[in-house]
C-alpha cells in the first residue's frame, strides 16, 4: 500500500469517549489482571488510530500549507489534542489505581507504569484551554515560517531556498543571502518577540496552575525525561565549556588558514575555499545510491529502504509551499514511517537523508512493540539513530560526493563538534528564560548574548544588527514549537560519535549493537537504553574529554592542505 492509499478520517471526540466509558467500565470491574490488560491493549490500538490519522494530518499541511483543505485537517487534530489529553487523563488514572498494577507491570514492563504516571503529571483538564492556545501559537509561528518570500538575486525563495547561497564559495554572495534572510527576521521581529512572550507566560501558567514553580520541572515530564534533570544537564553542559569550545576554538583558526582569511565572520560557514562539497548526483539519482548502500549495509535496512521507495514513504526536494525543514514521521496503525526534507543541492541534502532515514529505520525496526509507547524513545535516545546513521554510511559517501568524499567527512565530524556548544547554549538559554519568565523580549536578547560568550566566544556578525542583538536564537524552530528538545540532539551526538569509534574497530558489531538499540524502540528510559547499547553515558564524568581526544585526534590527522 502506498501513503496515498492511506485510509484518513476524522475521529469523533464523542465516539472516543463513549469507547472510554465502556472500557473503564470493564477495567474497573476486571477480576483480573489479564482482564484488564486485554482493555488496556484496545485502549491501546484506538491510540494508535488516532495517532496515524493526526499524523497524516500534519504532514499534509507540512507538504503544502497552501492547501486549504489540508490545513483545515491538521487544524481538527491540533483543536482536538486537549480532548485526547484529557480523555488519556482519566484513562491513565484508572491504570494507576488498578489493584493488579504489579500483573500489569511484569507483563507489559515498568516504563509502561512510568509513562502512565508522568502522563498524571503533565495533564489535568483545568490546563485543556491553554493547551488549544498553545497549539495555535505553533501553528501561527508555522505558518510565519512557511510564508517567508525573500527576494534574492532577482528570484524569490522560502528560508530553504536560501540554504545553497548561504553555503556559496563565494564570500560576497554568503553575506548578501544571510543579509536578505536576517532583514526578513527584522522585518517580522515584533511577530516573534510577541509569539514567545505569549508562550513562555502561558506555558508558566500551565506549571504553576499544575503546582509547579515554573515550567522546567513540567518541560522535563513532557519529555519523557524520568532518569535525569536540570542538575544532570548543567554538568554536562559544563562538560562542553570545559573539554570542546577549547578545540572548537583550534578548529576555526585552523579554518582561517584554508579558507586564506584573517578573521572569520558568522557567514563563513564553508570549509574549504572552492567551497563545501556537493552531491555529484540528481535527488533521483541520490535515491538510487542510497538504496544501494543500504543493501550493502545490512540486509536488515536494504529491505527496508526498498519499502520506503516502494510504498512512497519519501517526500525529499524542496517546492513551492513546501513547510521548511526536515523530519521523520510514523503511523502506527500501519506500522510505517515517512521521510520529509528539502533537498536543496548541498551536502545537507545527504545528511538529512542519512538522518532521517535512521529515525524511520529505529520506528520500522520496533513496530511491533505491544504498546504505542514503546514505538519510539524519549526524543534524545531517538537522535543517537539518526545521528549514528549519518556516521556509519561514511564508507559510501564517494558515491555520493565522489573526490569531495573526505572533505565532506572532515567538514562532517568538524561540524558535530562545533555543533556541541551551540546545542548547549540553546538548552542553557531555555532554562534561563523559564527561570525568569517575566523577562522582557530585550532582556531575553541580551541574555542569549551573554551566553553566546560562554559557549561560542568566537562568533562574529559582522554588521548584521538583527542577530548582534540578540536575536539569533529567534531562528530556531524548536525553542518556540518543542520546549527544551535541543539538548538532545548533544546528548544523542556524544552517543553516535562512540558509534563512529567503535564502528571504526568492528563494523558487525558496531551494526548488532545498533539494530538491538533500534528495535527496543521506546521500551526503556534513556539511561537504559544507552546500558543496553553498552554505550557510556553522557552525563558521566569524563565521558566528553575521551571521546573529544579521539575526535580531534582523527581531524589532526587530516591534511587539509590536501583536501
């Protein structure tokens, strides 16, 4: 079946709290333990429905927000999410009363009982109202997103369209492209100083009315994070200030000697000077390399790439209304991911494709967990996936860059290490932004400022006034739509890059231990699931200076000259 076979429907709200009704009904007087786990797997496959059908939703807004009708869908699921919270309230709250808890437990496992109590945590349905207000400030944020036109060299471009001159060798068209995009931030700063202000102070609202302090505590329930807090992260971030901004420092002025300048600017994101490596293939010939480096990889992935082309589970180029960006999404009922992005002509078109193709091979990989909580991790265990994916295919990137294979590896690897503060310093300004939440827009600009001195000391904007004031992090969707979700991608990062290692040692075994990681989907908390992966865990003591040491080991042994 292909996605455009998919059945979609509208739920009724109604119809679902009918089914509720009957299921607590039979839950509440099940005589045993086997009863009601049978109730909680139908409340269960109802969930999954629901979840395909929103899923469907949102990526057809996603794939053209032109569509009215699509919008019009996506709409009915984002106005109906409180509606589903709350019915998951009552259910959740049944579960944790059950008197066969410890039956239900040791059948369906503890992090079943751990979610259900975190949902408790999270919800309550005097909060329902600001939930739906909170959904429409995304969707408005969206939408400002999705409708940037920006003239440029007498064409007109949305903010991916951009990407390819942002990445230009040549130093004048870099600046100009990152000038018209940074104008267009201006343009719109007042819509995005209002659009956060009003969600910091609604999302407080919602901690302090569910007796929180403020909203962390509640930010790091809805992200499933159950094994690790604020504390756990700041030393880790410490870790980053302390063992990689010293080498990211080495590695931009080693840069200033390949690129041939005296001072980096923020705009001199290539690498090397005819600039950075591009994919000698067609998108469609792209697809066609990657779905031979998979077979190649392993059999396991190979039949699934197959799927993935087969049944049109891929929606790759840059278009017209296309929503920017890239992501995986899934659908449980019918046990299938898909793949979104924008290929817009630069390496980022084989990273992204890398990237996403290890989340949907990690969601195909455990489809058949038996609960739909356990389909996929906690968002930072879910990028060691996608972020050790793009590592292990290193072995075919000459088909796809051919001689720009190694400077593609090195601007790669350069690249996640640089990544690592920037990740840190967006986590750093969340935390600091939900400790003050009355903060003013200006204030929060010259904070993300102080910051940028910690954690990335040596960027330089040059004349341009939106980000000099602060306003730079205004660009990154997540600290608007995904509260929090940022840190994750360093967390998953100092993961993938022991993956890169111990790959470098032994590949099967490298592979083995990846594909279990893969297929325990969501069944364990992060810190678990890294046990099980035998990987050593971030928020160790140490666990970055060793793993920096051999990273910037390999990148000393390139001669750049060379490349």
């Amino acid at each position: 079946m292909k996605y455009s076979e998919f059945h979609y429907e509208r739920i009724s709200v109604e119809e679902q709290n009918e089914l509720l009704l009957q299921r607590l009904e039979r839950f509440n007087n099940a005589k045993s333990g086997e009863e009601q786990i049978a109730v909680i797997k139908e409340m269960d496959e109802s969930y999954r429905k629901y979840s395909s059908y929103a899923s469907i939703a949102n990526l057809n807004f996603n794939r053209d927000v032109r569509d009215e009708e699509a919008k019009a869908e996506k709409e009915y699921y984002d106005s109906i999410g409180p509606n589903m919270a709350e019915i998951n309230n009552r259910w959740a709250k049944a579960v944790d009363a059950s008197r066969f808890k410890s039956e239900i437990g040791r059948e369906l496992g503890d992090t079943y009982l751990m979610q259900i109590e975190i949902s408790l945590k999270i919800f309550d349905p005097k909060i329902m109202d600001m939930l739906r207000r909170e959904t429409d400030l995304k969707r408005e944020y969206t939408e400002l997103l999705a409708g940037a036109q920006i003239e440029f060299h007498g064409s007109t471009y949305n903010l991916s369209g951009l990407g390819p001159f942002h990445n230009h060798k040549d130093r004048a068209i870099r600046k100009e492209s990152y000038g018209v995009k940074f104008k267009w931030y201006e343009e719109n700063g007042e819509a995005f100083d209002d659009l956060y202000d009003k969600l910091v102070k609604l999302r407080h609202r919602m901690a302090t009315t569910l007796g929180y302090e403020n909203f962390i505590e509640l930010a790091y329930l809805r992200m499933g994070r159950s094994d690790y807090g604020p504390e756990e992260v700041a030393r880790y971030r410490r870790q980053i200030v302390e063992s990689v901004v010293p080498v990211v420092h080495k590695l931009l002025e080693q840069k200033k000697g390949i690129l041939g300048l005296d001072h980096l600017y923020f705009y001199d994101v290539i690498n090397f000077k005819e600039g950075d490596p591009k994919p000698k293939v067609t998108p469609e010939e792209m697809v066609a390399v990657a779905q031979r480096m998979y077979h190649e990889l392993s059999p396991e992935i190979g039949k699934f790439f197959d799927l993935m082309v087969d049944e049109e589970l891929l929606d790759l180029v840059n278009r017209e209304g296309k929503m920017p960006g890239g992501f995986c999404t899934s659908f449980p009922s019918y046990k299938r991911p898909y793949v979104f992005s924008n290929f817009n002509a630069t390496d980022q078109d084989v990273l992204v494709l890398t990237h996403e193709i290890g989340h949907a091979y990690q969601s195909y990989s455990s489809r058949n967990q038996p609960l739909i909580g356990y389909l996929g991790p906690t968002a930072e265990a879910a990028e060691i996936h996608s972020m050790s994916m793009e590592l292990m295919t290193w072995p075919w990137m000459d088909q796809f860059f051919g001689e720009g294979a190694e400077r593609f590896k090195y601007k790669h690897l350069s690249g996640i290490l640089s990544f690592l503060p920037y990740g840190a310093c967006v986590d750093h300004f969340q935390h600091w932004v939900f400790e003050n939440p009355e903060a003013t827009p200006k204030e929060r600009k010259d904070q993300w400022l102080e910051l940028e001195s910690i954690y990335l000391p040596d960027r330089d904007y040059d004349d341009f006034a939106f980000p000099k004031s602060g306003g730079f992090w205004q660009a990154q969707l997540h600290i608007y739509q995904c509260p929090f979700y940022y840190v994750d991608y360093t967390l998953a990062q100092t993961c993938a890059i022991q993956y890169w290692i111990r790959n470098e040692e032994d590949p099967v075994k490298t592979w083995d231990s990846y594909d279990k990681l893969c297929q325990a989907g969501g069944s364990l908390p992060f810190t678990g699931l890294i046990r099980l992966a035998e990987l050593k865990s971030p928020f160790e003591e140490g666990c970055l200076e060793s793993i920096v040491e051999k990273v910037d080991a390999w990148l000393e042994a390139v001669n750049v000259a060379e490349l």
